[in-house]
C-alpha cells in the first residue's frame, strides 16, 4: 500500500468511478443539499451564537465554558458520594 503506483491506482481507480456513475451522481447532489440544509440553514435558526452576544472578550467566555464544564462534573461527583479512586 506505501508503493506510490499503488496509490496512484487506487486514485485513478476512485476518480474513474465516480466519472461513471450515473444514479450516485444524483445521491450524491441530494446528501449535499441535506447537508447544506443541515449545516447552513438550522445554524441560523437552532443554533444561536450565545457566548459572542453575552460576553465581550475571549477570557468571558473562557471563564464561562470553564465554569460550566467545572460544574457539571461537580454536580456528577456530589451525586455520586465523593470523589472516585
């Protein structure tokens, strides 16, 4: 596989099928519309950019992530009894 005429085939090999294909050209335009739909138009609705509009510099939202993770695996550790060994 590290013999360069080996991945120079497997490259011709891949290009040369996706050239012919005549149905997964038409798959392949549809998962990209769904991801384009997915990515592009849902981030604008669902996925709003909370720490740019509740803290002005980078150390804020640092601080903030920071406390947030802290506190989640505080509240998993109290639930639990302590500490794990």
């Amino acid at each position: 596989m590290h013999n360069p005429n080996t991945v120079q085939r497997l490259y011709r090999f891949y290009i040369d099928g996706f050239r012919r294909m005549t149905v997964g050209k038409s798959l392949w335009k549809i998962i990209f519309i769904k991801l384009l739909i997915m990515f592009g138009v849902l981030k604008l609705f669902f996925f709003q950019d909370f720490l740019g509009t509740h803290f002005t510099t980078d150390q804020q939202r640092a601080d903030y992530v920071l406390s947030e993770l802290t506190k989640t695996t505080q509240a998993n550790i109290s639930i639990k009894g302590g500490a794990e060994e």
